[in-house]
C-alpha cells in the first residue's frame, strides 16, 4: 500500500512520485489536522500528527479505516462542496468535537484528496478576525475623503489594498493633462515593477477589469513588466465611472497566487478610489469657485461700502434686507434698525413710489425716477432720483434693489450756479450803469461847485451843496470800484520784496496813525525770499487791508502790526507770508463768512468791493488769502509762492 501513487505526474510533482510514507511526513508540516482520503475506496489513508492530537487516536487506529467511522455524516457528495462544511469527529474517551472541513483535491482524477479539519469555535474566530479587518480596511476607505490632500488619500490609499487583497504591492495612475495616457500617482511595496506611465493605447485594452498571470497572453506594457519580474500575478480595475474612466487600480504579487475573490474586491476597492479622487476633484473645483465668488464678493462689497448712491436690498416681501452706509447716511438709519422692517416704514415718499415697489415684486423695473421727495429719519424733505431694479433667476424673484441718489446737493449747486450767472449779468449790467453815470455824476459835480462859487460863504445854502458834493464823490468812488471789480486785470509780473513794498507803505501813513493815536509795528524776517508779482496790483492790496485795519480803530486808536515771514504749510512749495494785524473790535462773525464776496461790508459807508478786488488779485498770484477775527482784533493773512532764485 506504501507504494501506491497518490497523484498523476502532471498535477504536482516533478521527478519521482512519493509515497504514502513521504506524504504523511509532508503533511506533518501542515498546522491544522489533516488527513488522506482515497474516494474509490472510502478509506482513510494517512494522517498528520495534529489529527492524532485532535481526536486522541492513533496513526494505526486512524489510517486504513473508514471516513466515516470518525466523522459521522461523512459522505462522498462533501467532496465536491466548494465551500467549507461543518461536521462532527469522534475523538477517544472523549466528546464528539464540531470541526470545519476543508477539501482539496490533489488529482486530476478525482481519486485522492486531502482534508484538513479545524475546531469550529477557533474557525469561527479567525474568520471574524479576518472579517473585522475587511471592515476596518473596507471603512478605512471610506475615511480616505478626511485626508489632507488627494496626493495623501493616495498613498493611504495604496496601503489599505495591500492589506485588504493581501496582496505583494500596488499602485494608482491617473489622467494628466500634461501627459498622454496614465501617469502613476501613488506606489508602495515592490512598486519599482510598476512602469512610470502606461499609454493611451494600453489603457483601451485595460478598460474592464483584468487578472494576469503567467501563461495568458501580453497585451500591455503592465503585463509585460509583470512577466519581466515573475509575477505570480498582476490586476487591474479602470478607475471613475463606466465609459469614463479616468485612472486604473494595479496590484499583484510575485510570493503567491490570487485568491478567488480578488477581482471582487478589487473592484470594491476601486470604487472607493474612485470617489475619492472624484470628491478631491470636486472639492479642488469647489474651493477654485468659491475663491472666484470671494474675490467677486469682496469686490461687490467694496462697490456697495463705498458707493455714493444709496443702496437698499429688499427681500421678495419689500422687507429690508441690507442698506450700505451711504443709505444710512442719507436716511438717517443705521442697519440695524431696519433690517427686517417693511420698506415703507423707511422709504416715505409718494404713492408713486410704494407703486413702482409694488410693481417690481412683478418684475417691472423702474429707473431715473426723477421728482422723488424723500424724508430722513428726521423728517426733512429732500430731492431724490430712484432707480428699483428686480433681481430675479429662472422666473423667480430673488430680491428687490432700490438705489437712490440725493439730489440735495445737486439742487443747491443747480442753484448756485444760477446765482453766479444772475450776478455776472448784474454786474456786466451794473459795469454798463457804472460807466454811463460817471458823466452826469461829474456835471452834478461840475454844477455844484459853480453854484457853491456864486453863493457868499455865509450863505445857509452851502451846506446843502458840501453835503451834496461829498455824496458825488462818493459815488464817483463807487463807480470806480464797479469798475475795477468788472474789468479783466492785467498784470505785469516780475520779481519783488513784499518786506521793502509794506515798508514804504508804512512810511506814508505814519502821519496819519499818528493823528489818530494808532501805533505802527513791523516786523521783516531776515532773507525772506522774493515772490513773482505785479507790484502795483499788490500796492493795492495792503493798501486795501492797511486802510481797513485803520478804520477798525479810526475812533479809539489802538496798534498796526506788520509781519512778513516765510511759510512752509505746503510741503515743497514754501510761501512768503504778509499778516494785517490790528486792535479794533473784531468782525461780527455773520459777516466773516462772507468777508471776500463782493458788496459785503462792516462799513456804513463801505462799497463792500474791496475786499473782493483784494482777493481776485491774490489769486491772480496763485496765492491766497484768509482773515481770524475774534473780539479785539483782526489778522489778515495774505499767502504769495516764493521764489528760491533771484530773475525767475
């Protein structure tokens, strides 16, 4: 019996056929119990020593006998079962023990099998040990969306197929628009057998899941690297969606052949990786557009913030939503007081208005509306231009804009304008009056002094006439302002001291302060620079702000000051600064603001256009002039550029 053969050549075995002798020693080997089944015969032809340890039998007590007589329920049809069954097994002097059989068969005939036997408590176990990795393989890949970025899911990844296929080493590849074809993403284990790249042609023919082993025909250059290292195998499973794949799981081994699930689960597995590579996908492109509306919001935020226009954001039932600062500057509201409250309570106006509102909510837009009268929060009136504009998608209205522009300020520059052009009518018409009436003022004039020439000095009469003839100057004095003020000056520019022009302007009142108990002071600042002027017309000026400061204490006397001095209040552009000072009562302030436009005067018997000549040739100069006045005393400022070279 020793020397019956236990499988043909061809099956397993190269070189001499073993025995039964030399196959219970190889079966030793085996950690489980096992034993040789020969179907033709029913008999038990040897045993392994965990058998003997499992049943308490011996070799010679085991060997020879029938299956059946230490595994009840035994039965030839078990042979053909693809899966693992439970049955009992007798064991010595003690109780039938539940075992798992396993049946493999060792010949192409179908005569001898081996068939190993495992206690079902220790089956059970490893197999719930084996599927509680599967789970927590199977959920690791479920949390592969938690990792940092796609390039770390990857290799994560790569290393939860290993150890779920059980497999050698594996690798990912996917689309570039950079590259044709595939281009390998991720590796671990012997991943140096995996190509860099795999070409567009070779990803058509692994477009269907596909397990190579040795002896099936080389189609790719993955299959062909796959026989270069031996392998025992090689798989693959396209990546993305069925037509449109977008990558390939690979994996294999080159120590041992597949299991009979592993396309299963590698299939599972891709799919996995393919929704994680998708999710990143997505969440690239999301973050991408959610940059885009970002940076399109901050832009928008920055347009409604700064707007001059008011902007309102109605909801779908004109309950205020969002108003930018220049609504609630405008109105009067802050944000938070109207949000949430009906456009109505805020915006009071016409009918007209709650009309065009209403009319929006129908998506009817209504722009330009011009004549608006709106109230602020205080209950002043003011001109407004409305434009209510509905935002709407797909037929649905989203919300209401209201834009409103203030035209108050429009309205008083409207009317300023209109003043500015009445009164350079006036004054061309009052330049015309001017010059006309300068020839009969003179013959009144002419006409008074001969009457007043025929009359005794005595006479009551020549009162009369004095008091006439100073009103004729007067007017002739008038007439020559209007006319100065109206005709365009001429000037002629050239370099000059403004210290030395107040200097000698000085000298010539000294006799007239000193009647009138006033005392002269002036200052010049040493090297003060020379400024570009026409020295007639600046005459003019000082003589203008001079005769003022006199007439401020023509009555009670008081102090002249006079400084010159060097101003630097504009950076890079020094100026040569003249002040008027004098001790008089000061300028009432309703007049102040108003100090420099023409007919405005503090005097009774002022033109009130000195003032105005003053400043229309300070500014000729490009420079300027200001007043402070305050009770017992008044500064004239007059600013004139500098200039830093003597000829310019």
């Amino acid at each position: 019996m020793t020397n019956v053969p236990l499988i043909s050549r061809p099956a397993l075995w190269r070189g001499k056929t073993p025995g039964i002798i030399e196959f219970g020693a190889m079966m030793n080997i085996l950690p489980e119990a096992a034993f040789l089944f020969d179907q033709s015969k029913g008999l038990i032809l040897q045993v392994n020593s965990a058998l003997i340890k499992l049943t308490w039998f011996t070799q010679s007590e085991l060997c020879g006998r029938l299956v059946g007589d230490f595994l009840p329920g035994f039965s030839t049809d078990s042979l053909a079962q693809e899966e693992d069954f439970s049955l009992p097994v007798k064991r010595r002097n003690r109780d039938d023990l539940l075992v798992v059989a396993h049946v493999n068969g060792l010949d192409t005939n179908g005569q001898w099998f081996l068939i190993t036997l495992v206690p079902e408590t220790r089956y059970r176990q490893d197999n719930f040990q084996d599927q509680e990795r599967i789970t927590r393989d199977i959920l690791a890949l479920a949390r592969l969306v938690e990792e940092p970025d796609l390039p770390q899911a990857l290799e994560k990844a790569v290393e939860i197929t290993n150890s779920l296929l059980g497999t050698g080493f594996s690798g990912i590849y996917q689309a570039e628009s950079s590259h044709p074809g595939l281009v390998k993403l991720a590796a671990n284990g012997s991943h140096q057998l995996l190509p860099e790249k795999i070409s567009p042609t070779d990803l058509i023919r692994l477009s269907t899941p596909f397990v190579w082993v040795p002896g099936k025909r080389v189609n790719t250059d993955l299959h062909r690297a796959g026989r270069m290292a031996n392998l025992f195998y090689l798989a693959s499973t396209p990546l993305g969606n069925e037509g449109s794949s977008f990558g390939l799981l690979v994996a294999g081994d080159s120590e041992k052949e597949p299991a009979s699930n592993l396309l299963n689960f590698l299939n599972v597995v891709g799919a996995h990786i393919s929704s994680t590579i998708q999710h990143y996908i997505l969440v690239s492109n999301l973050n991408q557009e959610n940059e885009i509306l970002e940076h399109l919001v901050a832009i928008d935020n920055c347009v409604v913030e700064n707007s001059q226009g008011g902007l309102l954001v109605l909801k779908p039932d004109l309950t205020i939503s969002k108003v930018n600062p220049a609504a609630e500057v405008i109105l009067g509201y802050g944000g938070w007081e109207v949000n949430g409250q009906p456009v109505e309570n805020v915006l009071i106006g016409s009918a007209r208005l709650l009309n065009s509102l209403e009319a929006a909510c129908s998506s009817i837009a209504t722009r330009n509306m011009e004549g608006v009268s709106l109230h602020r929060r205080d209950g002043q009136a003011f001109p407004a231009r409305i434009d209510i504009l509905p935002v709407q998608k797909d037929d649905q209205l989203l919300a209401v804009v209201v834009f409103i522009i203030d035209n108050s300020e429009t309205e008083q520059i409207r009317t300023h304008t209109q003043q500015l052009e009445n009164r350079a009518e006036l004054g061309e018409i009052t330049a015309m009056f001017a010059h006309e009436i300068r020839n009969p003022i003179n013959n009144i004039s002419t006409g008074l002094q001969l009457l007043s020439s025929r009359l005794n000095e005595e006479d009551p009469n020549q009162e009369v006439i004095n008091r006439i003839q100073s009103d004729c100057t007067r007017l002739e004095h008038l007439m020559e302002s209007v006319l100065a003020f109206s005709r365009p000056m001429e000037h002629r520019f050239e370099p000059l001291e403004i210290g030395n022009l107040l200097i000698r302007l000085m000298d010539r009142y000294r006799p007239r302060l000193s009647r009138l108990e006033i005392s002269p002071y002036i200052q010049i600042v040493e090297n003060c620079p020379k400024v570009v002027g026409d020295i007639r017309a600046l005459e003019r000026v000082f003589i203008n702000l001079i005769n003022n400061a006199i007439d401020a204490m023509n009555n009670t006397g008081g102090t002249l000051a006079v400084r010159v001095g060097v101003s630097n209040s504009m950076m890079n552009h020094p100026q040569v600064e003249a002040t008027i000072s004098d001790s008089g009562p000061g300028i009432p302030d309703e007049i102040r603001e108003k100090l420099f436009e023409p007919f405005v005067t503090s005097k009774s018997r002022g033109t009130g256009l000195g003032l105005a000549i003053t400043k229309r040739i300070v500014t000729a100069h490009q420079g300027s002039i200001s007043v402070t006045s305050f009770p017992g005393g008044t500064v004239f400022h007059v600013f004139l550029p500098a200039i830093k070279e003597e000829g310019v």
